[in-house]
RNA sequence: GGCCAGCUGGUGAAGUGGUUAACACAUCGCCCUCUCAAGGCGACAUUCGCGGGUUCGAACCCCGUGCUGGCUACCA
C-alpha cells in the first residue's frame, strides 16, 4: 500500500466502494441525441422567489422542449441555514406553476434511479470520490485551524497579495502522507482541500451558452471540498452530483459565473466530461436609483406567494418571465396571441445578458391579457381554485350558483377582442358584486352617484318610469339601444350626443344620461360593462325591482 | 484592492459598419363610444454611459475612462 493509500484509507476507513461502482450505479442515461438534462437545485433557506422561478423556469423548458429531463435536488448542505420545511414548501410553489419535475427530490418523497436526491442524505457518495482524490494526491487534509487562516488572510492583504489558501501558502498542501496521518491519529480536527495545480496568471478559455466564450484566471485556490462537519462544499457537491445524475447543462445565477475556473479544474483533475453552463441573469429592482437583487424582505413581489395569494394567474406570472428570458417572446406572442406559452421555443442564445428590472405594471398587463383570453369555464375554474386557496367571499360567492357566475364573467368574452376587466382573480369581487342582490342591498346603503346638479329627482323617476314600462330587453343589443333612445326622447332627452350637443338648450340632457340613470340604478355605480348584458343577466323582473327601490329611495 | 460581467428611452428591449434607432409595457394627447374595459391613431431616445480615434459613414470596430452588479468563506 501507498501511503497516498493508507492515508485515505485512514480518513475512510469505511468506504469500500469505488468511483467504478458508482458509474455503474448511476450509468448514462439512454436519451435521445439532443435531449438535455438539468436541474432546479435550491437550498431550503426559504420560499420560492420569483428570481428562483425565473431560474427553475428555464431549467424546465429546456428538458421540456428536448425530450429530456429535469429533475431537483435540495442542497441542505449549509445546516446552518436551513429552515425547516422549506425545501417541501418549494416544490409545492413549482407545483402551483405547474413546474412539475420528472425526477428527484419531490418534498417529502423522490422518484428516479440517481438519488438519493438531498445532498445532505448523498454523504457517502461524496467520500467514495473524495477518499479517490486523496488516493489520487488530488486532495488532502488541512490542519489550519480559522485563526490560522484569518492570520494568512491579513497578511496577505497587508502585502496586497491574492487572498486565499493556494501556492506556497497552502501550508498543508506540503505536508507528506505520513505528516498528516500523524495528525490524524493525534486527533487534530482537519478539512480536506482540493489540490490545485493551476496558475491565476494563466488564463482559460471558459464558455457559457448565454455568454459565448470568455477568459477567466486559471484556478489557483486550495478550496475545500469536505467540511468537518462531513458535508461536502457547493463545488465539490456540484461536480459529483452533476457528474452521477448525469446533467447535461448546467443553469444557475450568474453569481456563480467567477468560480467556473474552480469547477473547470475539478472535472478535468478527475477527468470527467464537463456539463454545459448556463449563467443566468439575476431579477433587479431600483432601489433609490441603484439596481439591487430583488430582496425577499424589501419585495413582496419577490415572494412567489405573493403573486398567488393576490390572484395573479400562474400563466400571466410565467409568460412575463418568458418574456424576460427571451426578447423575441413577445414578437411571437403578438403572432399568436391564443397559442400556449410552451409553444414558443426557448433559446439560449436570445437569453438577455443583465439582470432586468422587475417590471409590475408589465405583469398586470400580461396578466389582464391573459385573463381575458380565458374562456369562462378556464375563467371560472381558475377563479375558484384561487379563491378556495386565498378568498373565502369569493369561493362562496361561486358556489352559490356558477352557472350565474359564468354569466357575468363572460360579458364580453370569448371573442376576438374580449373585455379586459381583470387583471387578478382578486378584481373579481368589488367588480362583480352589484350582481348578487344581496350585496346590491348593501351597495345601495352608500349613496347613488346620481347627477344632483343636473337633474332633480322627479326627472330621474321620470325616466325610470318610462324604462320600466318599456325596458326592452326582449330585442337584441342594437334593438335595445334604439328602444333606449325611445324612451329618452319620450322623457325629453336627446337620442343622439352629438344632436345634443349642438343643440343643449332643447333637451335635459341625451342618451348616455338616460342610461347612466339605469346603470347607477341597477348597479348603484357610473362605471359597468355594457349595460344590455348586464340588464339581461339580471333579468326583467330584479331590474324592474330595483328600479322600483331606487324610486322609493328618490321619493 | 484584485478579477469577471453588464451598460441603447421611465421599463423590457431589437439592433453586430449606411434603419426616420423596430417592437412591447407605462405615460400623455386625439378618435371611436350610452359609461367603463377595450380598440384605432399619434406623441415620447436628434441619439445608444462618457471622451477620443478609425472610416465617406459608428449604437455597432479600436483605445481610454466612468458607473452598476457579481465574486474574492469550512454559504450556496
């Protein structure tokens, strides 16, 4: 035996497996030519954030879009942050979006061959390669304590040196087998570090799908790949689990961008193939005119359960992060303004290179856009989904007659250019209520918007009177505005707007007056859809009703 | 400090040597109209972070410089 050998059998004595078994156990994966492979990895440190389902998002399509897989893997290897429950929490955000994965970790349970799934249940994997890359002198202990380590770190920059463990400051690195299995046995706590070969005057040619090819310093730095804790580092953790779950391409933030020389170094030291990368932008806001990361505590749209729990639809959510990802996106929507969202092929190479700015106002339009393309059973279904989930009125309001509820929401719907009255399920409500005879009571509680000034009472029973004798409802929509134009001229209003503005003195007032008295008295608001549908959807018999309170109420 | 990336209107952006600098959101006007939601039309960057240079011609190429963001952990 070596002593390479006998110091990593010393520090694994109880690992007996071999790389070799492991690409056996998790061998290629049998795809077709082009279909990709990556993955959602988040840390459980939190709910989801929308930069995540930004992210997570783009990790999907592709697969999607390849035949491929993607699969999630939680990376619970910091404990210190971890909060409990979190990772569970993620995947059922996903699942709201219907960013369902094909494989890995699923919350409380996993599915597929390459797991385990959760980095922190992965520990022997990682001791099976690292005791190879000590065996290999492509890793070995380190015996520096922290005080150590900040000592070297302010000299270092006291002298204007490169930070870091590399070089001749790798202490341990020179430490021979037999030095640092003395220390073993005497108990000294220890890290193991990677072994660095590389040079930071040298550069390297790095490429990045969304970036093209770029420079960066050669690797110089000494990481540590194993903590005492026993939990390997995100880089260590990135080139096993990657290399044995087989991904493909690799998509993560760009803040991940400078220690690819890092990760470049480990696949070529243990001569695996490298997956691609991809560095994605980072979500921003302006904050006091400086760009900053969308930040969960100062951004309630950076909660993803912001969006659900004010009604915003899953669908206009991803398709403005569709839109952020990809420029010609919206080139493609206003094409195909009825098609899916997935049928618009994701590209890398139209990928946006900064980090946009969050856009709300673009959200509520894409979502009011969206929502009015609905069809009202879609409508109605997503309504009451949300509303069972986040608002008790309206899921009671639904459920007392959804026939009714699709009668109203449907105004002006399913045509080529539909209504657009909503821009979340939570405008449904204050937009719908006067409907409902009930809450109609209790509108007519606040007073009626008439137009005091201009007309007086009896003119506006007057009016109501002649309307009710003769509604009209039983002609269509054109038949019943000339039948509206009747009645004003029988109540001494002008039947046209623009006669009437000629010619003011000769009348009380026109046609919109006249009707904005039935809609006010109706709905007890200036502001309705078309006032036929809303009348037809009341009925003659409620709106001869309410018109006869509101005359009470005038009395 | 060092290294890396990015910088085109209020926002997302197209654009890679010759365009009136697309398109979309927002904003503002006007039109249509029984109100509203829409819809239609129009306005909104004399200029692409800034300064030089190359060129007949530069947002696009070169040099310098500024700003913003990221990284520089036994965090991911």
């Amino acid at each position: 035996m070596t002593d390479l050998e006998a110091l990593a059998e010393l520090i694994f004595p109880d690992i007996t497996e071999t790389i070799e078994d492991l690409e056996k156990r998790y061998p290629k994966r049998n795809l077709e030519k082009g279909a990709i492979v990556a993955r959602f990895a988040p840390s459980p440190t939190g709910f989801l954030h929308t930069g995540s389902l930004f992210a997570t998002l783009i990790a999907w399509r592709f697969p999607n879009q390849t035949n491929g897989v993607f699969f999630t893997r939680l990376e619970d290897t910091d404990t210190k942050r971890e909060i409990e429950g979190s990772g569970e929490e993620l995947l059922k955000q996903l699942a709201a979006f219907n960013i369902i994965p094909n494989e890995g970790y699923m919350g409380s349970y996993e599915v597929g061959n390459y797991g385990p799934y959760q980095q922190s249940k992965r520990e022997k994997i990682y001791r099976i390669v690292i005791k190879e890359f000590v065996k290999r002198n492509l890793a070995y202990p380190c015996f520096c304590s922290s005080e150590e380590l900040s000592q070297l770190r302010s000299y270092q920059e006291a002298n204007k040196l490169n930070p870091g463990y590399y070089g001749e400051f790798a202490k341990c690195s020179k430490l021979s087998p037999k030095e640092a299995m003395e220390k073993i046995k005497n108990n000294e706590p220890y890290v193991i570090r990677f072994r660095s070969h590389g040079n930071y005057q040298n550069k390297i040619k790095i490429t990045d799908l969304i970036r093209g090819n770029l420079e960066l310093a050669q690797n110089d730095q000494h990481i540590v790949i194993l903590k005492s804790d026993g939990l390997p580092t995100y880089h260590f953790a990135h080139l096993v689990d990657d290399h044995f779950m087989r991904t493909t391409h690799v998509t993560r933030g760009e803040e991940w961008l400078p220690s690819l020389p890092i990760h470049y170094e480990l696949f070529e030291a243990i001569g695996w193939e490298k997956p691609n990368y991809a560095h994605l932008p980072v979500i921003m806001k302006l904050d006091n005119g400086n760009r900053r990361k969308l930040s969960k505590r100062k951004d309630p749209e950076a909660s993803v359960s912001f969006f659900l729990e004010n009604g915003y639809p899953v669908e206009g959510i991803l398709e403005y992060l569709i839109t952020i990802a990809n420029s010609n996106f919206e080139e493609w929507r206003l094409q195909n303004m009825n098609a899916n969202i997935f049928d618009f092929k994701l590209s890398f190479d139209k990928m946006t290179l900064d980090g946009a700015l969050f856009d709300l106002a673009k959200v509520k339009n894409i979502c009011k856009e969206r929502l009015s393309r609905l069809n009202k059973e879609e409508f109605t279904n997503k309504a009451y989904d949300y509303a069972c989930k986040y608002d008790e009125t309206l899921k009671t309001l639904i459920e007392r007659d959804k026939e009714y509820f699709k009668s109203i929401i449907n105004i002006e719907r399913e045509k080529e250019n539909p209504r657009k009255d909503y821009e979340t399920f939570k405008d449904i409500y204050p937009i719908i209520n006067f409907f409902y005879n009930d809450l109609y009571e209790e509108l007519l509680n606040n007073e009626l918007p008439f137009n005091k000034e201009r007309f007086d009472n009896p003119i506006i029973i007057n009016v109501f009177t002649h309307f009710k004798n003769n509604m009209g409802l039983e002609y269509n929509e054109e038949g019943w505005f000339e039948n509206l134009k009747q009645v004003s001229t029988e109540c001494g209003f002008c039947p046209n707007v623009k006669e009437y503005k000629k010619n003011k003195e000769s009348y009380l007032g026109h046609v919109g007056d006249v009707s904005e008295m039935i809609r006010i008295a109706v709905s007890t608001r200036k502001n309705t859809p078309n006032l036929y549908y809303v009348l037809q959807i009341l009925g003659k018999d409620e709106v001869e009703r309410r018109i006869n309170k509101v005359i009470i109420l005038l009395s």
